[in-house]
C-alpha cells in the first residue's frame, strides 16, 4: 500500500520534483505538468522508487473522462490519481489505478454528499481539505472504513501533528518547506 509515510509531497511546480527526490517521503501527489511531459515526470519519481498520483483535473490536456483515464493509466503508468469526480474514481479502479479522492469540506451538504459517494465508490484513500480542520478529520475517520489524508492551507508542523493525532493516515502538503520540517523533525 502507498501510504506508508504519514507525510506525502504535493508537487504544484515542476522545480520542486528535485526537491521532493531529496527527501525520504515516498508518496507524491502530481498537480503539475501537461499532457506532453507528465509521462517523464512519473518516470523520474518512478525511478526513485516513489510512489505516483497524478491529480487529473490539474494536468491540461487530459480530459476527465474514460479516454483521458485509460490514456494515464495505459501510456503515463502512474500508480494512482488524485480525483474530486467519483466517475473518474471508477474508471480508475477499473484499469487497476489506485485511487485518492479528494473531498472539500464547505459544508454539512458538502460532507454528506461526498461521504455518500465516497461509500458508494470506496476510494483506496480520501483526501480533506482543507487540513486545519482536524475536528472534521476525527469526525470523518470514525464514519468511514479506508484512510484519510488531509491537506490544504497547512502552514506549520503543529498543524500536520494536529491532523495526525485526530485519526489522518497521513497529511499533504505543496509547501516543499514543510517537507523538509517533517523530515527533520521525525514526522514518520
């Protein structure tokens, strides 16, 4: 299983590859490239015996759809994807990807229904954001039966150990700062 660190790189700009490569973290969740260098991006963190999650929607020119998926998964060869569509994380457990969904809490309407799918759809991990609402996590964690990870306007180390404490399998951040904090100081 892919999340064996608490602690996974969001990679937003492609300089911050190498910087994620000088960690120990295993897990990087991919928000940056195009549909003409993604392919050598999964290679390289493939390379280094990481794991890969490619966050769909944030890659142009690969549409969200059955196409765009089988194209990743058949050609690009990440491990997973990261997806807010509960369509997409179907079709990615169907060409044997595995699969975070990424659900926003930004209101009760908003958890219920994305709990609803995500019961229906049963993701391999949920990502929440954002990730300083550790009492949300706690909620969260005790409602469903597969990992949560959280991320979104983390700033500090408290914040990651906070969301930790509250039941979270592992925290997510693009801040490469973070990274190196987590590391240093022993986050597992």
């Amino acid at each position: 299983m892919f999340l064996q660190d608490q602690f996974i790189a969001t990679i937003k700009q492609p300089k911050h590859i190498e910087l994620f490569l000088q960690t120990k973290w295993r897990t990087a969740l991919l928000q940056t490239g195009t549909i003409s260098v993604i392919k050598r991006y999964v290679e390289l963190l493939k390379a280094h015996d990481r794991y890969v999650f490619v966050h769909i929607e944030k890659i142009p020119g690969i549409s969200y759809d059955k196409e765009g998926l089988q194209f990743l998964a058949k050609f690009v060869q990440p491990h997973g994807i990261v997806s807010t569509k509960s369509t997409l994380i179907q079709l990615a457990k169907k060409e044997r990807l595995w699969t975070i969904q990424r659900l926003f809490l930004v209101d009760t309407d908003a958890v219920e229904n994305g709990l609803q799918a995500v019961q229906q759809v049963m993701p391999d991990a949920l990502e929440v954001m954002p990730g300083i609402v550790p009492d949300m996590v706690e909620h969260l964690v005790k409602q469903i039966k597969i990992p949560v990870i959280t991320g979104g306007l983390i700033q500090n180390r408290g914040q990651m150990v906070q969301a930790l404490r509250k039941g979270a399998q592992a925290v997510s951040t693009g801040n490469p700062l973070l990274w190196k904090i987590a590391e240093k100081e022993g986050l597992q």
